[in-house]
C-alpha cells in the first residue's frame, strides 16, 4: 500500500507539472484537473486541449493513476477486513497500558466464568473502564460476543511461550492475573510457577499488582516467595475472589476461609435473641476472645449480615468468625450473650 501511494503521488505531481507546462492553466487549477480527472469526477470545467496535455492525461492517469488508485483502494479495503479478523481471531498486538492482564483461561466453562469475572470488574465504579486483556488459547475463534461487548480484548497464546506472553506487553499492566488452566489439577500450579518466573523478569513488582491462583496449598509460600503480591486457590463459582485480589488486596484471605474450613471460618450457632444491640453484642464476643460477629439470622430465617451497630437484633441464629481449632462451644456463646441481655435488661435463649 505505501508502493502504490507513493507511484499515486509521483503520478499525480508529474501530470500536475504537465499540465502547467502544456496548457494555459495556473498551478491551483492545474492540480484541479489532476484530482478531478484521475478520481474519474470529471466536472468538464477544466480538461487538457493541446495533444501533449491530452497524450499525458491518457497516458499518466487513465492507463496508470486511476489503476494505482483503485487497487489501491481495493488493498485498502483488504487490509481493514484482515485487520478486523486479525483482532476477532486473536492475532492482533494491542497497544496497551494500565491495563488488566489475565493470563489463561479455566478449562472448563471458561466463557462463563470470563464473562461473570469481566462484568464483576465493570461493576466496580473505579474499575468500570479499565482495559481488559486475556492472554489463552481457549477462544480460538475469538471472544464470545457478551465478552466483547463488555470491552474485554484477547490475544491467542499460551503463558509459557516468552513471545506470546511478551506480546500482551505485561510490564504495561497494571494489574495481572494468572489463572490455573485446570483446577481439579495439581499439575496446573506447574504452569502457574513457570508463568509467575517469566513475569517476575518483565513487570515492575512496585506498579504491577500480580494475583495468581494455586491449586495445592503447599505451592502457596513458593508462589508468594516468587514475587506474587496474593496467591488464591481457584473458586470457580465466584469470581469475585479474584476481583477482591484485584481491588482490596488482604481481603480475599479473609473471603477464602469463608469457603474453607482452613484457618478462620464462619460458625452458626442456633439461639433464641431478643432485643439485643447488635454493637453490644459484637464487642462483647471480640471481649470474650469468642470471635466476630458477622450476621444474625431474625425470626423468620433470614441472614441479614452486617447491621448498623444500632440495630436492635431479635433473631434465632448468630453466625460467628471463629479461629480454627479454637471453635468456642454454644454454651460459651450463649454465657457471654447472657450476660449482655443481664446488663441492658434483655433475653437471650
């Protein structure tokens, strides 16, 4: 294309001097002529009248210019629609920056969780714009639709190929995320290391936030010891772990042992409560060293989690963070809630 517009251009200037040579013509009508003539318009206020001028035109733009110029439109038009297939197959190189890489894609139901974890980020008022970029194999005829139409973008590669990954630019990034490719799959944490090392030579450890995923728990501390800012075990159902990872790092620790019985985890305890400040009743545990409170179940069975400290709690059931090991007995819970409902006149069953 630059060929062609280059011999267009040597075309159109040297019929422009021809014409100022061999006709009576001033430079701006002349240049008139060329244009009008060469993209076949023809607006007849203007046209050669001496043979030299009229031998050029045939020669220079009917033969040569008007050929250049529409194979030149026909490359042009080529070149968008490669340029188009290019990026819908994943074979395009994104100019990116401060962007969200996620390297890998899960092998199962991979769209899904893509799909959720993109609208999770956009959900997010301070990540609503941020590019989004996958670096995987996993869409081989390009990005579903509901993917695309959130502005999420891919690039076809594999994480442990150095020119794949270098493409996706991810010393650019601000944040990244290395997805373990099959989570049933001890194996998959091999991947992960081999990812994690080639990213730790290109990113800038201070801008870039890393979040990886470890499927056996004994590869954490190596993945951590790595340079990942947070390691988390892959939850499929809920990708707002990742998303947490990404935008309040710390707190997808506390969220993972929601899921798990490992280190700190949420307890129910079935009781009668009646009219007791919820305040009150949290400090009172954290006092005890019994735990946190974080919901209450209300008398027709309904979690409501995280009340205003105001809120008068009448209930059948409190769910409790407990340390692991540590589980404090019923009686215990019910003694330290006694004695709140003793000292503000209340009841607790």
């Amino acid at each position: 294309m630059r060929r062609l517009l280059l011999v267009l251009l040597a075309v159109i200037v040297t019929h422009t001097l021809v014409m100022l040579a061999f006709e009576d013509i001033g430079v701006a009508d002349a240049i008139w002529l060329t244009l009008t003539t060469l993209t076949t318009v023809g607006y007849g206020d203007f046209s050669a009248a001496t043979p030299a001028g009229r031998i050029a035109t045939v020669v220079l733009l009917y033969a040569v210019g008007i050929t250049v110029l529409a194979q030149l439109a026909s490359d042009y038009i080529d070149y968008r629609l490669q340029r188009r297939q290019r990026m819908l197959e994943g074979k395009w190189d994104w100019d990116m920056e401060d962007h969200l890489l996620v390297v890998n894609t899960p092998r199962y139901n991979g769209a899904r969780y893509c799909e959720l974890f993109v609208r999770q980020i956009r959900e997010t008022p301070a990540f609503a714009d941020l590019p989004i970029q996958f670096l995987t194999t996993g869409f081989p005829h390009g990005l579903p639709d509901t993917l695309r139409e959130l502005g999420a973008l891919h690039r076809h590669g594999e994480a442990d190929n150095v020119d794949d990954l270098a493409r996706v630019e991810p010393e650019y990034a601000r944040h990244i995320v290395v997805l373990a490719h099959d989570h049933y799959d001890r194996r998959a944490d091999s991947l992960t290391f081999d990812t994690t090392h080639r990213l730790m030579a290109m990113i800038d450890r201070e801008r870039t936030h890393l979040v990886v995923e470890c499927v056996d728990d004994a590869n954490r501390q190596r993945l951590r010891d790595l340079g990942a800012h947070s390691v988390i075990r892959p939850i499929r159902a809920y990708p707002e772990l990742i998303v947490r990872a990404i935008i309040a790092p710390g707190v997808e620790t506390m969220m993972e042992n929601l899921f798990t019985h490992h280190g700190d985890h949420s307890q129910r305890y079935d009781l009668t409560i009646d009219d007791v400040r919820w305040a009150d009743l949290v400090a009172a545990l954290i006092q005890s060293d019994l735990g946190t409170a974080l919901a209450y179940t209300d008398a027709a069975g309904e979690v409501v989690c995280n009340p205003s400290a105001d809120t008068r709690v009448r209930g059948r059931g409190l769910i409790v963070m407990v340390r692991a090991n540590q589980e404090p007995a019923p009686a215990r819970i019910k003694a330290c809630l006694r004695a709140i409902a003793s000292t503000h006149g209340t009841a607790v069953g």
